[in-house]
C-alpha cells in the first residue's frame, strides 16, 4: 500500500476577503470555518486513498453510519500561528500525529502516517493561509479528526474510516487579559479509569464529561476537576486540559496513569520550565494535598495548560465539603512567566531551541 498524495482541488468561491476580515477581527472559537478541508478515505484492504483537498462543505450520513451509533471516532487540536515575517508555523504537529496513532490503536482505528497526518494539516494551513490571523496570541485552530463510515449495526471495528481536516480562526482566549478559573472537584463523576479511553482523545470522553461540567457550573464553577476513578482523591485533570502545581521554584503534574490525556502543552512545559531554570516533575497530588498546602503556603500557584487556552491560573477551588481561593486567587508569577514563554516560541518572538516549531512559508 503506498502512502497517496493530496490531490488540491481548491473552491471557485471562496469567502470574499472583506468578509472573511471581519471574522477575523472577532473569531470567537471553533465558530467560523475557513474556506476548505482535506478528506482522505481508509478502507479495509486497500488502506489510505482518495486524499484530497476540497471546499467546506457539508457531508451526507446514512442514519445507519457505525459512528453516530458506536462512537469509532477520534480527533486532534493544533494551532498554526502567524511568525513576525508574514509566514506561518503550527507547533509540534509530529506530537499530535504520533498521538493520533495512539487514539487510534486504542479505538481499534486504522494509524495515519504522521507524513500523510502533516501534509494534510499543511495542505490545509497552505490553502487557506490568509485565515491564519495576525494580531498577537490569535492562530488558526486545525481539527484533524477520524471517524467510521462504514454503514451497519454489527458492533465491531468498521472496514472503513474517513480522516478530514478543518481549520477554525482562534481569537486569544483572554481577550480583556488574563483571568483565573474557578474549578469544581467532581466527586460523584469520574472522566476515565485505568484500561479505559482516557489517554485517547475520543469524542465518548467528552460526552461523559459534559453532566459534570453542567454540575460545576450549578455550583457556580468555570471548569470541572477530575479525580482518579477509584479512591476519588487523586488529582488528574481539569476539563480538556492538564493540570499543574507549582511550588515556588518546583512544578509538579499529575503523571500519565493510563487516565490522563497526555497533552501536547503539558509535555512541553516540562521542557520550558526546566529551559527557565524551574524544576519540572510528574508526581501524585490529592485534593487533600492541594487544600493544605495551599493553606500553609507551600503551593504557590496552579494553573491548567492545552492547546486551545495555553495555560489558565486556577483561582478558586469548591467541593461538597469544602471551597478555598488559590494564593491569593490572582494570575500567579510563576504561571505568568511559563504562559509568555511558551507563546513568544509559538508566535515566533523566541527562539526555537527544540526544533518544535514546523515552519510553512
Ligand atoms: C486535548 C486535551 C488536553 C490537552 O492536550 P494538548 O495537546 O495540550 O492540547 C488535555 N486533556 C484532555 C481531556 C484533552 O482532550
């Protein structure tokens, strides 16, 4: 089987200009769709074919499509941003296609070679360049995705799978300046267990999270905290995002048990902070942990990281039995400084030690 080339088969209408600026002074998230997107087909035998390039549009679903029953469907989330010179990057796309493949062998998917996954993230960013915004931490969010188009009711893995790409204008996420989140222990729901999907990045764990997430907000919360699925104490991840602790000089985050999501943000942080003489280091916090030393004043800051919000501050934390505000409930230094670190690499105003940043023209 050989590894297909995207055919560009671009839009003879794209969005006039004028419009298309429009949203961009004000994209919102995940709101606004740019004018194409790739499409590349899996089927049982004659693997990846038919990969292409084609205008947004949307698509036609037999009711009986395996997905919209069995949910066999994966995704990713990555950003290209504008560089000082007028061209663009996205970070890390290896680390998301290599991800993608984990996803996938957990989901018993089909595994997209990273060339094919970063040629279709290229093909679209390339296409579509003038939607990548300018204005300082906006990008173009890209969305590859994988799910079964198979048409049946068997539950089994389907024969056949289609992988698209769509790209979504991104504004900052603080656009009024950086404000911390009040977070929600959720006790009562879990996200994942060890041996379960929770280290893939697949739809059903969202659609479990979403009763708890209503909880947090009944209780006057931003965002949910999940904790390990059998003593409910350990702490593991915030919504969609990882989460770490800072203890003045020493970050900690909860390491990789099988349940966690092990995201892109995280991963590099751990290699930003060390870069900025922090010590960085994977570990196991309690919600006990968290409430006494935050009391005593040994746990300085916490602050949640991904892909789509870059690092938040936690500013308050509410339980059933308990609620205490983190420090002294504002952005934290430490968070701060980790924060512009990790976007002046991202928007090109530093330098790119890693190699992590995939330069587009
Ligand atoms: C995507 C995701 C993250 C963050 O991963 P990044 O690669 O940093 O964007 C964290 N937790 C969950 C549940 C996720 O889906």
């Amino acid at each position: 089987m050989t590894t297909p080339t995207i055919e560009l088969k671009p839009s003879a209408n794209p969005l006039a200009a004028a419009e298309r600026e429009a949203i961009l002074t004000s994209p919102g998230f995940g709101r606004h769709f740019t004018d194409h997107m790739v499409t590349i087909k899996w089927t049982e035998g004659r693997g990846w074919h038919d990969a292409e390039l084609v205008p947004y549009a949307p698509l036609s679903i037999d009711p009986a499509n395996m997905t919209l029953h069995y949910s066999q469907t994966i995704f990713e989330g990555l950003k290209a941003y504008r560089q000082p010179d007028g061209t663009v990057a996205t970070f890390r796309p290896e680390a998301n296609a290599e991800r993608f493949q984990a996803s996938a062998r957990r989901m018993a998917m089909p595994e997209l070679p990273t060339e094919l996954f970063i040629a279709a993230c290229d093909a679209l960013v390339e296409q579509d360049r003038a939607w990548v915004p300018s204005s300082g931490e906006a990008s173009l969010y890209l969305r590859p995705f994988m799910f079964a188009s198979e048409v049946g009711l068997g539950v089994r893995p389907a024969n056949e799978f289609l992988f698209m790409v769509i790209a979504s204008p991104a504004g900052a996420y603080f656009p009024g300046g950086v404000k911390p989140v009040s977070v929600w222990l959720s006790e009562d729901y879990v996200r994942a267990v060890k041996g379960g999907t929770g280290a893939a990045k697949t739809g059903g764990n969202y659609a479990a999270s979403l009763v708890a997430q209503a909880e947090a907000a009944s209780h006057g919360c931003d965002q949910v905290v999940w904790l390990d699925a059998v003593e409910h104490r350990w702490i593991e991840e915030m919504g969609g995002m990882n989460l770490y602790f800072v203890y003045g000089d020493r970050i900690v985050t909860p390491s990789l048990t099988g349940s966690l999501l092990p995201g892109i943000t995280r991963d590099s942080l751990l290699t930003i902070a060390r870069d900025l003489g922090y010590t960085a280091e994977e570990g196991r916090i309690s919600t006990e942990d968290w409430k006494r030393d935050n009391e005593n004043g040994t746990l300085t800051e916490v602050f949640a990281c991904g892909t789509a919000a870059v690092i938040t501050p936690v500013g308050s934390v509410k339980s059933k039995g308990a609620d205490w505000t983190q420090g002294n409930g504002e952005p934290g230094e430490v968070t701060m400084k980790l924060r512009k670190a990790l976007l002046d690499l991202q928007t090109g105003r530093s330098e790119d030690a890693h190699g992590w940043m995939h330069p587009l023209g």
